[in-house]
C-alpha cells in the first residue's frame, strides 16, 4: 500500500506502480526487520531500487505515516488498522509478489483445534512441532 497526504499530488490515483514512485522520496520500513528485507527484496526484484528515493529507516506503520501526513514523501507500507489514526490517502501499489508473513503459534502437547488446521490448510502452512516449554 503507498499512503500520501490528502494535498499531495498522487492523492487522486486509484492504483499506482512502483515506477510511479520516483519522483517522490519513498519512506518505508528499516531493512533490520523482516518487512523491511522483504520490502528491499521486491524493490530490487522489480528493477526500481536504484530509481527510488528510498529511506528506508523507520521501525513501524505510525511512524511511516507521521512523516508522511505533512510532506511530500510517499510511504510503502503494510495496510494495518495504525493507519487510521492518521488524514492520510491509502492508494493500492501494484506488485506482484506476495510479502505477508503469517505466523501461528501454539503448544504441541495441546491438540489442534479443528479450525487451526484449517487454517494451516489455507495458507499451505509447513508446521513444525517444537515446543516453546514456556
């Protein structure tokens, strides 16, 4: 998802390209977290890393978006409920690669509720069975 300011100019685009990016400087998450490695990753991938504007420094959604409310800076992010927080523009960015990273935890020594399994089904989910002892 890239959010703008209402004022800024891509406020009125329906759906935007990475390409679209590069006349704005892009802020988006610190490559120390995994989202941040998966945002560079796809960047890199798609060929536009080296044409953005790229500040790649910033530890979650709120902070991304405090920035982003009162400037001309583009924010790549996650499209979380922390953003409603905040008068910002949410426009859907095309790309096409997947980045969630779904996360499940439970104890082994408890059997799996009917609709955990489900849902490892749906994600196609490896398990493992390591036990936290905690």
């Amino acid at each position: 998802m890239v959010i703008v300011a209402p004022t800024h100019p891509l406020a009125n685009r329906r759906q935007l390209d990475l390409a679209d990016l590069t006349d704005y400087p892009v802020l988006t998450y610190s490559p120390e977290l995994l989202i941040g490695q998966k945002v560079q990753r796809t960047l890199q991938r798609q060929g536009v890393a080296s044409q953005l504007k790229l500040r790649a420094a910033y530890p979650d959604e709120l902070s991304i978006a405090g920035m982003v409310q009162s400037s001309l800076a583009v924010g790549l992010v996650a499209d979380t409920l922390y953003l409603t927080a905040f008068d910002l523009v949410k426009i859907p960015v095309t790309v096409p690669e997947d980045l969630r990273v779904i996360y499940a935890m439970y104890r082994a020594a408890n059997p799996q509720h009917a609709a955990l399994q489900q849902l490892f089904q749906l994600f196609n989910l490896r398990t493992t069975t390591e036990d936290a002892s905690n």
